[in-house]
C-alpha cells in the first residue's frame, strides 16, 4: 500500500505545471531605426527629452503635404503612442516629432502595410 500511495505521490508531483518566467520583448523606439513598417492601431514607442508640448505629425513622402498631425503633452523619458493608417492613402510616410517651437526632435520613415 504504501508503494502505491509513493507512486501516485510521484505521479501528482511531476504533472505539476512548472511556472517558467515569460521573456519580456525589448521594445524598438520608432526613430530609433531608418524605416519602419507599421500597421493600423499599432502602438509606437519613442523617448523625449523633456516634459512638454510636442507635435507628431505623419508627412507623405512623395508630395511633402502633411497627412495627420496630433499634438500631445509628452512626458520625459519613453511615450507610447497608437498610429492610425486606415484613411491614408500614401504608402511611404514620413513621421516628424517636433517640439513646441517647430524645431525638429527626430524624423523617419514609415511604411502602411
């Protein structure tokens, strides 16, 4: 009997779920590569250099006519922000950050799929 109820005590111990961590992805900042390719709803991630007022703005790359501009309040450090593609009809965008005082934070590429 006591050879059964060890056995079965085995038997329960390795069914047990073994809690394994889940890796955390590290996020690619938006300007920090050339081009991106980007997806309607998709969530950008990019780094200010102060708390403030800043505009993002999404320029077509073939004619220079703004496409969308979103002025926020940005936050030092890293800002999450969701881009919306659905109506732009451009496939090669430019994304400008610019503060305050037009003066140009970071400019790249992005690509509608």
């Amino acid at each position: 009997m006591k050879k059964i109820l060890f056995i079965l005590v085995i038997l329960f111990w390795g069914c047990n779920k073994v809690d394994m961590p889940t890796p955390i992805m590290p996020v690619e900042k938006i300007f920090s590569v050339k081009e991106s390719k980007v997806v309607n709803g998709q969530s950008i991630y990019f780094d200010l250099p102060s708390a403030g007022l800043y505009t993002l703005s999404l320029i077509d790359k073939e004619s220079g006519q703004v496409v969308s501009r979103e002025r926020f309040t940005g936050q030092t450090g890293e800002n999450i922000k969701k881009i919306y593609t659905n109506s732009i009809q451009s496939q090669y965008l430019y994304l400008l950050l610019e503060d305050v005082t037009k003066k140009e934070i970071s400019k790249t590429t992005i690509i509608i799929k």
